[in-house]
C-alpha cells in the first residue's frame, strides 16, 4: 500500500459520502493554492456537488485567468459564515493551520463543518479531521492530480489547468530541489490533455506592470549585504510602494533575485504593510534550510521558501531581529 493511501481513502470516501463543500487556502493565495482549489472545484462539480470557494483574501490579480469570469473564487466576508458553517466539508488545500485563515479562520474556532487538509508543507500537530501531508509533494497540485486520478476523474481542460499553474508556480517553473521524476510524469500528463503551458507560463509570469518594474529596480538597487555576504537583504518601506505605484502582491518574485549571486545562501525580504507589521520572506538555494528561521519567529513554509509576519514591530526593528537570528542558518 502506498504511504498516505488510508487517508486518501478516507478522502475519497468523504468526497462520496458528502454535499456540499467549501474549499479554502491560505491568506495571500498563491498558484498552489488557487490551482489546487480549482481543479478540485471542477472535479466536484462534475460530481454534481455545491461547491464554493471562499478564500481569505481576494483572487490574486495573477491567477485571475482562471476564473475570468469572477464567480468562482470568492474573498471571505461575514455573509460567508453561514456557508461555511452549514458545509457538510470544508477543505484546506495548501495550508494546515486554521491560524493562517484570519477572520474565517475566527468564524471557524467557534466549531465549525468537518475539515479534510490537503497539504505538502511541513507542520507540527494538525486539529483536522483528516489530513493528508506530503511533504515530498512539490506542490498540494500534485496531491489534488493523485487524489483525481484515484477517484477515476476526467482531466478536463479546467482541471488540467489548475493543477498545472499550481506545480509551475511552486517549482520555479519546475527548477526547485522539490521537482521529482513524478512531478515531471504528472506534468507530462496534463500536457497530454492538450494544454497550452506556454500560454500559462505568459500569463503568470510575463504579465508584470511598469510599476513593477519600478519596485524591483528601486528594491534590488538598495539591496543590503550581511554574514560575510552570503545573505542578501532587501527592504520595502510603505513610501517605496507609494513612490512607485504598486502594492504588496506586485513583489511577488523579489525575493527569488538574489537567489542568483553564486555566494548568497539567503535571501530576505522586509515588506512594511502597516507602522508596525512587517512580512518577512526568505528564500534559499537547496543546500541552506530557512524553514527553521520562519519558525523562530512564528511563521512557517518550506526548506527554501518560508515566511513570517511580525506583529508589533517597526521595519527597522524587523531587520534588527532578523539579522541577529540569521548567522547560525548560514554556513
Ligand atoms: P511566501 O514568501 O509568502 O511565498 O511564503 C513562502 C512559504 O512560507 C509559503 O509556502 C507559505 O505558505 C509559507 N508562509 C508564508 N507566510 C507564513 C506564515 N505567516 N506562517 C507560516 N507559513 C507561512
């Protein structure tokens, strides 16, 4: 039997046994996550199921094309309780933690419809009802593929396309340490279906503003070296978005720039959101491990792709504290 195959039963089981589901992400959805849901939002509605999907915040501009009409991925908003808590399943892709949901993530303490994750992050004690982990997945779309293909389903164009954008997106349009053999095979497989990967490709990554161009020039000319250099540092105070005309989600891919200099094992970016909340994301080539630093400061993610938000903090203090945690990561 397979590793996972009980609770893929289970799963599956759940999916047959029950009506209605709500399916949901992490806030910031990203490709992984949107993907994800979507393909499953097509699976379950050829099922005749009452699906909807009611995330935390609202559709990332990137990942609009996949629902182009609009009507699909909703953004959380008190009118929602009641859907989500008369669902007969609510399910988690991409995320583990009910604490990364924010406020449906509050409405949902207060009890709440039976929960089923789906997740490739690594995590520490779940409260799901089910929950399916993989950490060697490259991304929860590769786990939707398989929980597809044993439930017998039809790789339509639609599902096909999610799954796609959501692997593409969490491997580095498939360069990361997390691309297995089987990531490539599940890959070749939505080829198959007759979908067009470059279009995807050009929709998700050259589809950028001038704006944003703005921002990384700005951020990456004012990038800050540490440890000997082989951590790079790059900040965002709220006047830089204001200067150039952007917002947060057009840092998307920043923080990967200098992933390219031969010598940094590091990577860190600061966003200023408010006075005192600051995103901090790190990224790392496959031999340093950044996963431990976001835990230590109460964030989460992968080996080479991890994040934390300090509360109560300026961006100044951020960096402080950042830079004197980052030393023992690097070596
Ligand atoms: P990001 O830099 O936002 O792309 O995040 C990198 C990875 O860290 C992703 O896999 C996220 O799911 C995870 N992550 C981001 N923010 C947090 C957080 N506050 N807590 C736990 N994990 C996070």
């Amino acid at each position: 039997m397979k590793p996972h195959q009980e609770v893929i039963d289970r799963i599956l089981e759940t999916i047959q046994s029950k009506q209605s589901f709500v399916l949901t992400t992490h806030v910031n959805a990203d490709g992984d996550g949107i993907g994800s849901e979507l393909a499953l939002y097509h699976h379950l509605r050829d099922l005749g199921k009452e699906v909807h999907i009611i995330n935390p915040t609202p559709m990332p501009d990137a990942y609009r094309f996949l629902d182009p009409e609009g009507t699909r991925v909703e953004a959380y908003g008190d009118h929602h309780a009641r859907t989500v808590q008369q669902s007969d399943a609510l399910v988690l892709l991409d995320l583990s933690e009910i604490s990364r949901l924010g406020a449906l993530g509050k409405a949902l303490a207060r009890n709440g419809p039976f929960k089923v994750c789906i997740d490739h992050h690594p995590t520490e004690g779940v409260s799901n009802d089910l929950a399916w982990i993989d950490e060697r997945a490259s991304a929860t779309g590769e786990l939707v593929y398989e929980l597809l293909m044993q439930a017998g389903g039809k790789l339509s164009r639609s599902i096909a396309e999610g799954i796609y954008v959501a692997i593409m997106t969490d491997t580095g349009c498939f360069r990361y340490a997390n691309v297995t053999a089987h990531t490539h095979r599940v890959a070749a497989d939505l080829l198959e279906t007759g979908l067009d990967h470059n279009r995807l490709y050009r929709l998700v990554y050259e589809s950028n503003s001038w704006n944003q161009s703005r921002l990384f020039a700005k951020t990456i000319g004012d990038m800050n070296r540490a440890c000997n250099d082989r951590v790079a540092w790059m900040k965002i105070p709220r006047r830089t978005f204001r200067e150039t005309g952007t917002l947060e989600k057009d840092t998307e891919g920043l923080v990967e720039f200098p992933r390219s200099i031969g010598e940094v094992q590091i990577s860190i970016l600061f966003i200023e959101q408010a006075a005192d909340r600051i995103r901090v994301r790190f990224r790392s080539p496959s031999h340093t491990a950044v996963d431990g630093l976001a835990r230590e400061l109460g964030g989460g993610g992968h080996r080479n792709a991890s994040a934390a938000l300090l509360k109560g903090t300026t961006l100044d203090e951020a960096i402080d504290r950042v830079l004197a945690l980052v030393e023992k990561y690097v070596h």
